[in-house]
C-alpha cells in the first residue's frame, strides 16, 4: 500500500494492485476510486473537505454518492497491514 500527501490536510491511499485508491481529509475517508468508478461521502464536514473532495475528482466523471460506511469498509477489506508490518 502507499501513502501520498498531496496537499495541506489532503493524503491518498492506494493499494498494490492501484485498483483502489482512496482521499482522506484531515484524517476521514471521503472520496474514492475503485477500478475507474469513483465515489464520494454523502456525510458533509467541512467547506475545507468538500474543496479537497471536488478538487480530487475529474471534473466530468459519474460520481457515485455513497454512505461514510462503505468507504469505511473500502479501507477494511483493500488495506490490511501483512503479518509482521509495523
């Protein structure tokens, strides 16, 4: 898996594969990218997070809105720390 700031407050999470990639804001999962479907929290937080959130998505892809809990479960079942990982 790789871990990559891209801004103040704003880190993408890919996994090994790079099929699944996802924002975070601060430290809450709100965009993501599977294959090349993308999704987006329909739980608002901030004005700062809905900027990183439009910021981060094509400007003329289909974006699903989805609840906070699939993205949740995006992490759990895409990012596993290996047997020995830190």
């Amino acid at each position: 898996m790789k871990l990559n700031r891209i801004g103040n407050n704003e880190t993408e999470l890919t996994n090994e594969a790079d099929t699944v990639v996802v924002l975070f804001s601060y430290d809450t999962p709100v965009a993501a990218r599977v294959d090349t479907n993308y999704s987006r929290t329909v739980k608002h937080y901030s004005k700062t997070t809905t900027r990183h959130i439009n910021k981060w998505l094509p400007a003329n892809a289909y974006v699903s809105i989805v609840d906070q809990q699939f993205l949740d479960a995006l992490i759990v079942n895409n990012f596993t720390l290996q047997k020995g990982s830190k």
